[in-house]
C-alpha cells in the first residue's frame, strides 16, 4: 500500500490521559482511537495486527478440534436467572429494558448461551466431545477501565467452550487447549507463564497465562529456573523461597494475565439441565471447560514488550506487524516505484513511502509504525544501482543491487 493513501495521522504529543505505554502508542501512532474510557476503535494499522493475531489464535483452535461459532451480545435475563448469574453480574454486566419492556443485558461472557445451545443439540454420548468457540466483542461494566486495551469495557475475546462425558477426556482436551495457548503466545513472541490461580466458583483451581511486565495487574510468585508460577491470591510461597519443585529461588512478579483457562465440570449442566444419555442408559450432566483469550488485549501486551520508549520506536514481532515490509523512497521515487509494483505483484505484504517529506520525518513515522524489515532507496543507493535492506530488528543492514532485492529478501 501506498502511505500517501493510508488512513494515518501520527501525534507528535503524548495523549495527556495514557495511562500506560500501550495507550500512548497506540493513539499517538494511529493504530487506535479512544472513544470514552475503556472504548477503542481499531484503525487500519491496528485492526490489521488485530486481524492477524486472530488468524493465529484460530488456526491453534481449530487444530484442537475447536468449531467456530458466533453467538448473540444482547442476553435474555431469564437465561441468565437459571445460573443466579443476572443477580450476581449487576455490577459488571450491562442491564436495560428494551422498548417492549423486556429485561436484556449485553454478554461479558457466554456460558449461559453456549450450554442453552448444547443442551438443545447433544442428547448422547455419541455426541460428545465438542468445543465451540467464538471471537467476538464482549462488555463489561468496568468501574476502573484503564491500561489502554488491557482493561477495557469493549473487547475483543476469543471465548470456547468444551463438552465431555468423562473428567478423564475433560482433562485430556484441558491439557491440550493449556499446550495450544503457548504456542499461541510464542507466535506473538510473548513469554507466557502458565500460572495456578484459584477457580473461583466454577472449580478448585484453573490457569492464568502471564506475561511478566511492569504495568501488570496481579502479582506473581515464580521460580527463577523453572516454570513454577501461582498467583498471589492463592500462593502458598513467598518471595525468597525455595521452590517447591526445584532447587530454585522464588521471585516476585507483576504480570498481564494474556489467557486464562478453567475446569468449569458440571457448574452450568448441573443448574441448567444440560444432560447426556450414556452407554447404560442413564442421564447425566454434561462436563465443562471453559478457555479465553482477549485478543485486544494480547495486542497490547505485545506493545508493553516490545516499545522500546528510549529510541521512541516499536518492533512488532513479524507474524503480527501491519506490514511486513516497509520501503522508503528518498528522492528517488521511480526506481522506488518500480520495485514497489514488482514486490506487490510477488505478493509481498508491503508499505511503499511515496509522500513528498524529509528523510528525519519518514525515519521517525517508520519507526513508530514499526515494521520488522525495512528497504531503503535513495540517490545515494542508486549511485551503485543498489538498495539498502534492513532487519530492524538485528539492526542489520546490507546493500543489494535493484534486480535482486526480491530473491534476497524471499
């Protein structure tokens, strides 16, 4: 894409109301725009890394056996009675009455919806498993919305939903999904620690995937050697111990939680009457899991990381950059043209500097909008017929002649 035609306009002043890095660069660069606390639209470079990480969370979903599925933002009240939950969430869920008088609230999450769905389908042992997932918004009335996308009261969330006749195969599919969530998490080069955390209401326990930073809400107690990890609400060490599994030391963290997972059991079947036949003939409870992934969020994290504030400039991890490539013209915009067309008829995911601007101002925008390779061309290049070929990330340069740019960078 051409810049002179992208939809950007960078701010040169920090947003007086960021309360953090992410929601700095993100309004300051043009990626995001905030509408009230809490609310962001995703402009065009935000929404394209937003639609990659996406495309990487489906892709691990779907091969564990995840179906995807969308299900409704407006919920009837009485569903939401049958697990006591419309009492409990007054104070996160949005509530109204619409026109006809009707109570509705928005979803902030869909177990009520999604185990309505499965007990009108699966009758049978045979029908089971399933996981069903979806990403969609979700809206949560958040008295403290802050940390830019970190908490906010409109997201987006990847939320699935498993299905089972057995504990056995609950935790098998369980310890699938917790394998799935790193490799997720290492495509978007973030160092995710699986970490123990109480299960609330829904079960003894479940798991939170932590991304070690500053600005972190909760507080982590880890292990300096291995992956030992619990959250503070329900650790049982403290700072300076030995770890409990190895011969290490634990430290004390803050931490974004990235994912979390849970061991939901009979929790919603039970009061909801979501039942199975099985193989004797017997009505049982269909068992639950319950795994989500704010993806909103998961993009800011990556920002917390990888922003670096001292050369004012981001790197976003290849796999999830706006573009892949960016190519700068400096005074030398028909050679630069001609490769551009050339790059973009390989396929090449590309960004083409063609405004008419000074190099500082054309470095400083590239460096904000931050992608991982950058190629140079400029008078001084074309005295040898050559363009300059950056990895940003190395900050390693070469020169390579026009004719094989292509080949080079492939």
């Amino acid at each position: 894409m051409k810049q002179s035609r992208l939809f950007l306009k960078t701010r040169k002043e920090t947003p007086a109301d960021a309360d953090s890095i992410n929601a700095s660069y993100l309004i300051r660069t043009g990626f995001v725009e905030k509408q009230m606390a809490g609310v962001y639209a995703l402009l065009p470079l935000g929404f394209r890394v937003y639609k990659k990480i996406e495309a990487i969370i489906r892709e691990e979903m779907n091969a564990v056996g995840g179906q995807e599925m969308l299900m409704n933002i407006l919920q009837p009240k009485e569903l939401w009675d049958e697990t006591g939950r419309w009492a409990e969430g007054k104070e996160v869920m949005y509530q109204f009455k619409d026109s006809r008088d009707k109570e509705i609230g928005l979803g902030w999450t869909h177990e009520e919806q999604v185990t309505d769905i499965v007990r009108k389908k699966i009758k049978s042992y045979k029908d089971l498993p399933q996981a069903l997932y979806q990403i969609h918004a979700k809206f949560r009335n958040e008295a403290r919305a802050k940390s830019g996308l970190l908490r906010g009261r409109e997201f987006m969330m990847k939320d699935m939903y498993s299905f089972h006749a057995t504990e056995e195969d609950l935790d098998d599919f369980y310890e699938k999904v917790k394998i799935a969530y790193l490799k997720i998490y290492e495509r978007l080069r973030l160092d995710a620690k699986v970490v123990q955390a109480s299960g609330g209401l829904f079960s003894k326990y479940s798991h939170e995937f932590q991304v070690l930073a500053p600005v972190g809400e909760d507080v982590i107690y880890h292990c300096d050697k291995c992956g030992f990890a619990q959250n503070k609400e329900i650790a049982e060490v403290k700072e300076g111990d030995k770890c409990p599994e190895c011969d290490g030391k634990i430290r004390v963290s803050n931490g974004i939680e990235v994912g979390n997972i849970f061991l939901l059991k009979n929790k919603y079947s039970k009061s909801m009457k979501a039942l199975y036949v099985d193989q004797s003939g017997k009505q049982q409870e269909i068992l639950m899991g319950c795994y989500g992934i704010g993806l909103t969020r998961a993009m800011a994290t990556v920002v917390e990381i990888y922003y670096e504030a001292n050369k004012n400039r981001m790197i976003w991890p290849e796999e999830i950059a706006p573009f892949k490539l960016h190519l700068i013209s400096l005074g030398a915009d028909k050679e630069a043209g001609t490769l551009y067309e050339n790059l973009k008829n390989k396929d090449f995911e590309l960004l083409y500097d063609d405004r008419d601007l000074s190099a500082g101002e054309k470095f400083a925008e590239a460096d904000l909008i931050g992608c991982p390779k950058r190629i140079i061309v400029s008078t001084k290049t074309l005295n040898e017929n050559k363009a300059e070929v950056i990895d940003v990330v190395s900050g390693k340069s070469e020169m390579i002649k026009l004719d094989q740019v292509i080949d080079e960078i492939t």
